[in-house]
C-alpha cells in the first residue's frame, strides 16, 4: 500500500497542475504532443493557460494537456470537431488530410531562418493561410514556431550518400516522405510519441527534427549523431474551430484572441534561443553534432530541393514564390 501510494504521488507530482475551472467559465482544453518545457510549443501553452486563467478569471478557462497525454496529433484534430478539447497545435506537416497548401512549410530548404517565416506568417499570403481548412470547420488562431529540423542517425551522415538505404521517421507527410526517398533512403511515418522507441529498438535507423525535440524527447540519446543540416522548418498552426469561437459572446472571444496573439508573439521571439539551449544541453549531455561544410550542405540541397517540383501544383506557385520572397 505504502508503494502504491509512492507511486501515486510522483505521478501527481509529474503531472502538472490542471486549472479548476469554475461552473459558468468556458473551459478550453488545450492538447498537444511536446514537453511542456524547454520547448517553444510547451512554454507558450503553459503561459497562455496563465494569462488566460488570470485574466479571464469568472468568464474563461484553460486547462492545457501536454506530452500526448490526451491525443495524438491524428486523434487530437477528430478531438477539437468532437468539442472534447477546443485548441490543438500540431505541426504545419501534419494537415495534409484537410489542405494541401499547408505541405508549403515542409518544401526543404524553403526559408533560411525563423526571421524570414514570421515575414511571410505576417503577409497576406501567410495570414490567408489560417482559413484553408474552413471548409473542414477548422480556423487557424495563429502559428508557434520551433524551428528548423536537423537530422540524426544511427551511424553518422555528412553527405546524401550515408543515408542511403537508412530508415528515417517522419511525420504524417507526403513531402517529408518524398524528401526522405530522394535521399535513397526509405521514410516511415509515425506519431511523435512512437519516435523514441522506434529508434531505440532499431525499427527505424534515424529522424529529423529540431533541437528542442531531439532533447526534450532524449532522441539523442539512441542515435550516433546528430548533423545539423537546417534543411526544413517546424512551425505548428494553434488550431481551433468556428463553432467553438462562435460559441463566444464578443467580448470573451476578443479577449481570448488578444491575449493569444500577445503570448504566441512573445514566445515566437524566443523559439530560436530555445533551441540554442537545447542544442548546448545535447553537447553537455555528450551527444554529437556534425556541422557540414558549405560543399557538403549543398549536397543535401540538390539531392532535396527537387521534390519543390512534384509539389508545386498542390501547394500553388504564387504561394511558393511568396515564402521564397520572405527570406530576403
Ligand atoms: C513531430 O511529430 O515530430 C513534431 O510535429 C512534434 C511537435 O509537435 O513538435
């Protein structure tokens, strides 16, 4: 008895503390896969839970549920139209079964640096985006950077030819799987709460993703390296639904869309700098980054840049050449 309740306490202890809401509050559940620190997904969540919870106090409520503790990124948007949790954010990679235009954000080698997607999440053509999926009954709130995805391995990789044959995850998408087989390599998609397990036991030989998440999910831990290729970004869409914000009176939804905005542009400022810790904390952790040479990078450019080509249609040229146009 004395173990179970051991064992009963640091789970309580694990888990964080879920808001009480109040009757009469709209209760917001919020359910995403990441951890719910150090990482740029997390921390915005958690500060917007506190700023909501604060502010809104008699009138909103919002509780936050991290780590896929409720819902993969799949079960999570059958979840918002079910009303069981009203904001998702999974990655711009994973909408594809609702629009194609999203697939944008996956091309590789689209945008040099988080500076240049704000620019283009801040034009037309970016803010445009956040109603592709009206039609499923979906509307974008607003998008939270990661950052740009580096990959790992099982033995090292400095050009194209070492991943040859190798089995990489990726998320549910048909560029990452394209991007993946024009290396010769073969391309597995799993939800990101299978990926750990998935390296360690060898079903899969490597990944991609960004240094917030190969460190908070301790990827590196069970790969030979990591290389820091910067070939693609990893940028999430903050998800609810139009019957959910219709569901608001004015006020309410105004003040939860104002404070949204503030915290999701306050922590897109700081997602670079988290991944620089992370990267740092994989280093002390004794993982090994490989950076590339500017000829070996460029390798990885043209063995991955031509699937731009097979996408093109479905994503749209215009929208193409206004994310390129973002980067300078
Ligand atoms: C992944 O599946 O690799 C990412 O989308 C996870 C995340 O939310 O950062």
């Amino acid at each position: 008895k004395a173990l179970i309740c051991a064992t009963a306490l640091a789970l309580a202890a694990a888990t964080p503390a879920l808001a009480d809401c109040d009757d009469g509050e709209v209760v917001i559940k919020f359910s995403h896969v990441v951890a719910e620190k150090g990482h740029p997904k997390g921390e915005m969540a958690a500060a917007l839970a506190e700023r909501i919870n604060d502010e809104m106090d008699g009138k909103a409520c919002m509780q936050v549920f991290p780590n896929s503790q409720l819902y993969d990124d799949d079960k999570v948007m059958e979840a918002l139209l079910l009303g069981d949790v009203q904001i998702a954010a999974p990655s711009l990679s994973k909408f594809g079964a609702y629009t194609r235009k999203l697939g944008l954000f996956d091309l590789p080698f689209l945008f040099q640096d988080l500076a240049a997607v704000d620019r283009f999440t801040e034009s037309d053509a970016g803010k445009s985006l956040l109603t592709s999926m009206q039609d499923v009954g979906y509307i974008g709130l607003g998008y939270i950077n990661n950052g740009l995805k580096q990959f790992s391995a099982d033995k090292p990789l400095l050009t194209p030819s070492d991943a040859k044959g190798l089995k990489f995850r990726v998320q549910t998408s048909d560029i990452a799987q394209a991007m993946i087989e024009a290396l010769g390599a073969n391309a597995q998609k799993l939800a990101f709460n299978e990926v750990y397990g998935a390296l360690q036991q060898g079903v899969v030989d490597g990944q991609e993703n960004t240094y917030t998440n190969i460190y908070t999910q301790k990827f590196f831990e069970v790969q030979d390296g990591i290389t820091e290729t910067n070939h693609q970004i990893l940028t999430y869409f903050a998800v609810t639904t139009d019957e959910f914000l219709d569901s608001l009176d004015d006020e309410t939804r105004e003040q939860f869309l104002s404070i949204f905005k503030a915290v999701s542009d306050e922590y897109n400022a700081k997602s670079a700098q988290l991944n620089e810790e992370a990267k740092q904390a994989i280093i002390d952790a004794g993982g090994t980054i490989r950076t590339l040479t500017p000829e070996q990078r460029q390798q990885w450019v043209d063995a991955m840049k031509p699937v731009w080509a097979e996408f093109e249609d479905e994503i749209g040229k215009d929208l193409i050449d206004a994310a390129v146009a973002a980067n300078n």
